[in-house]
C-alpha cells in the first residue's frame, strides 16, 4: 500500500489506497466496496479535514440557496457574519461527510426553500434553520447513532431544543 498525497487539493490529509501488487483489499471507511471502485478525487474529498475553504464554500451554498435569485449577500453584512460564525460553531463537531451530504440536500431543497426574508434577523433566522436541518438530516441518514435535539441545540449555542425540532420536522 502506499500513501496518496493529495496537497494539490490543499486538504493537508492523505489517503491509504491499495497499490496494485498488493493483495489485501482496502474498504473506505464510508463505503462498502472496494476503494479501487470509486473516484481517488472522491476519496480524498470524503476524507478531507473540515478547512477554511470548506466553511465558506458551506455559508456560500446555503446563502444562495436561501436567497435565491436576489444574488449572493455581502458577506460583510451583520446578518451573514453572524451565520459564519454559527456555521463555524456548529462545523467544528461535524465530518467532512456529513457537511457534503447536507449540502447535496441544500442543493436539493433549493425550490422548495421559500422564506420571505428582507434581511436582519429574519435572513439570519432562514439561514440557521436551512442549514442546521439539512446538516442533521445528513448526520441521521449516516450514522447509526445521532445526536439528540438537547446535543445539536448545545452545538449551536443559541437554539433551544424546541426550535431545533421543529427545524428537523420542518426539513
């Protein structure tokens, strides 16, 4: 076996990958097929660290997603730096995993997302619930043993357990 640099990503993580001679077979651990059966890019992507990159690519995607045609939202904005800095707070205990399978919902949920937000509050508001409820339902569908509303309303610092519900019922 050898190691698969993937710096060219700039995740600073690598990726054990069968080499051809060897006759052990490697199983990803979020998969259960052979790691030769999926993309090396994938891999790398799936067992890259939670970075910078990542993070704004996540505040990016739900923005848009919640926003919608008005066009992207100055990130200097109060409301958008408060989201950035709850996505930070809630992305610091989640795996890269869950962050991109929450976004394939995100991305999924974009037409049905209809919140009337002008700005302020309400935007911030829209955009914690969008991305905390895909970023659960993600954590459900793949692990076998998930957090609680109690633990998730604590990752966030300022939800309570009741809105957390209602914001995985609402997904």
């Amino acid at each position: 076996m050898y190691k698969l640099s993937i710096s060219q990503l700039e995740f600073g993580h690598s990726v054990m990958l069968p080499s051809s001679s060897s006759s052990s077979s490697y199983i990803h651990p979020a998969s259960l097929v052979h790691s030769s059966l999926h993309s090396p890019l994938l891999l790398q992507l799936v067992d890259a660290k939670m970075s910078i990159q990542l993070i704004r690519y996540v505040v990016d995607c739900v923005s848009t997603a919640v926003i919608g045609r008005r066009g992207r939202s100055s990130s200097r904005r109060p409301e958008m730096v408060k989201f950035a800095t709850f996505v930070v707070n809630v992305l610091t205990r989640a795996t890269t995993p869950i962050v991109l399978a929450s976004l394939v919902y995100i991305n999924r949920a974009k037409p049905h997302l209809h919140f009337c937000v002008l700005g302020g509050e309400a935007l911030e508001h829209a955009l914690n619930r969008a991305f905390l409820g895909a970023l659960i339902i993600a954590s459900k569908y793949l692990n076998d043993f998930t957090l609680h509303n109690k633990h998730w309303a604590m990752c966030t610092g300022i939800l309570g357990t009741d809105l957390v519900g209602l914001i995985e019922r609402d997904i």
